[in-house]
C-alpha cells in the first residue's frame, strides 16, 4: 500500500502524484511498488526494503545524498482478549527531495501523522519529521509500559488466590514484551545519539526543543522499562513461591481430610468382620456404632482445629 502526503500552504493533505517535498508512505509493499517508489524518488531500493526484515535492529546508514534511519517502534494486539505488545522496525529513507517511510504493518504513529494529530508537521521539513516520529515513538512506549503495568497489577490480584500456571505464564508474556521494549529503547537512543553527530540535525535552532524533548522522552521510556521489569521479574518469583505454597496449603487440607474420613473406615471395617463382634446381640448397636463412629471422628477433628492444622 501507498500513501503519499504534501505540506502546501501549511495545509498537509493526501495526493495521488509523488512530487519533490513529498512525504511517501509505504506499508508492507511489494516488489513492484519499491521499484516505482525507487524509480521516482531515485532512492535506493535495498534501502527501501531494510524494514521489511522483522530481525532488523535500529541503526543509521548515510549513502552519498540519502539516508537511512531506522527506528523499533512499539505495536500492541490483542491475542484471546490479552494484550500482547513487540516491535517492529520502522525505516526513514529521505533525500534532499523526499522523504519515504516503510513498514511491515499498519501501527499507531504513523496513523497519527495521517489523522494531523502532530502541530507543526510538514513534509518539507525532514529533520523535524524525524524528531516528531521519534518523539511519537517514545510517547507510545510510555503508554504501553503503563498499559503493561496496569496489567501485571490486574493479574497480581488473581495470582494470591490462584494454584494454576495461566497467571504466571501471562505474567512471563508480559515481561518478555518489556525485554523487547528495553532492547528497542536502547538501539534507539544508539541511533539517536548518532543523528546528534550530522549537521543536519542542528540546521534548524527551532527544532532545538523538540530535540531535547526527544533525548529526555527516550532516556524516561527506557528507565521505565527497567524499573517495570524488575518489579514483574521480583512479582514472578515471589508469586511462584506463592502459588507452591497454596498448592501445599490444598494438599495439607486434603490429606487432614483423608485421615478424620479414614476413621468411620475402619471401624465399620471391624464391626464388618465375619466373627463374633460385642454388642452382636444389641438391638441399638448399629445406631450406637454410627454415634461413637461421630463422637471420634469431631474429637479429631476438634484437636486438628486447636493445633491450627486445618
């Protein structure tokens, strides 16, 4: 899919003609779409398909008069009603005429630019461009690490109740995204720190602030994200031990059971025998049997009680 965009007038708006100052959006695009694009724009087309590779980490390549940055940026989906969050490498690829970002999938901070949920955005401005996405990206980092803390309480609370593995293995879910999320934290601020060397960045002293606000947004996501997975690390191994404990708590209650109903057992296993037993000629025996069989079987479990084994 192709999305091309153009600031005219301050005024961003979708077109259908790939122009010099045009931003081009591309989304999980094939062979002959990068070719165009590549044909157009005068791009290089290994450069163009550099975010279609899932393994591909955050880094920065300059080449002649084109540039790569390419950024991890968060995505959230639902999986059986849980959220499950990953990252997927988003590319920047520009020249002195355009500027083109490609992506495997549709995902929130680029829908944002569609939907002019960013002031001051315009296509011709490419530096800022970047600092606006990277900011974006950081933005949304913050917001799934607290969705994912809101999370790990939620299930936290069904954990010190719980004897089953489905809470522990949604909590392991949860601290995997959160290692995914450190690792792209960091490849970014790499590839940040990097961009901070080129003159490009600092052309423009309006864009100063925004870049301050990138580096501290950056540096706030990725403590964060260090802080929230070794609390849920802690959490998992605390309520591991939680879990084991309960279930011994259960396996204590069942085998206390097991012996007070052991008792009517072998008393009418006596009483049962194919011998002379007392009271054999006693109109009242079997009532009296059953009544002494009780009497016991609360004196045992009155002393259970006392010792606070149950």
């Amino acid at each position: 899919m192709i999305k091309i965009h153009k600031t005219s007038e301050n005024l961003t708006s979708e077109t259908d003609k790939i122009e010099c100052g045009a931003w081009i959006h591309l989304e999980n695009p094939d062979a002959d779409e990068i070719e165009m694009v590549s044909t157009q724009t005068g791009l290089d087309r290994d450069l163009l398909r550099a975010a279609l590779d899932r393994e591909e980490s955050s880094r920065m390549e300059v080449e002649d008069s084109q540039m790569l940055v390419l950024l991890d940026v968060p995505v959230m989906e639902v999986v059986e009603t849980a959220a499950r969050y990953y990252t997927i490498p988003l590319g920047i690829v520009l020249n002195d005429d355009y500027i083109v970002t490609v992506c495997l999938q549709e995902n929130n901070i680029i829908e944002d630019f569609f939907e002019q949920k960013i002031k001051t955005f315009y296509t011709f401005k490419k530096t800022r461009f970047i600092l606006q996405i990277l900011l974006r990206i950081d933005k949304y980092y913050l917001s799934f690490l607290k969705q994912i803390d809101k999370a790990s309480k939620n299930i936290e609370a069904i954990l010190l109740k719980s004897t089953k593995n489905k809470e522990l293995v949604d909590m392991l879910a949860l601290e995997k995204s959160l290692v995914f999320f450190s690792t792209s934290l960091k490849s970014n601020q790499a590839t940040l720190e990097k961009m901070l060397k080129l003159k490009e960045m600092k052309k423009y002293p309006e864009d100063e602030d925004l870049l301050e606000d990138v580096i501290i947004e950056n540096s706030q996501a990725i403590e964060m994200t260090n802080i929230y997975r070794d609390i849920l690390t802690n959490t998992m191994d605390a309520f591991a031990s939680i879990i084991n404990n309960n279930l011994n708590i259960v396996m204590k209650i069942l085998t206390l059971i097991t012996i007070v109903m052991a008792i009517p057992t072998i008393i009418s296993s006596l009483f049962g025998m194919n011998v002379p037993m007392p009271w054999g000629n006693f109109p009242w025996a079997f009532v009296s049997v059953i009544f002494i069989t009780l009497l016991i079987c609360a004196v045992v479990l009155v002393v259970l009680i006392r010792r606070k084994l149950f």
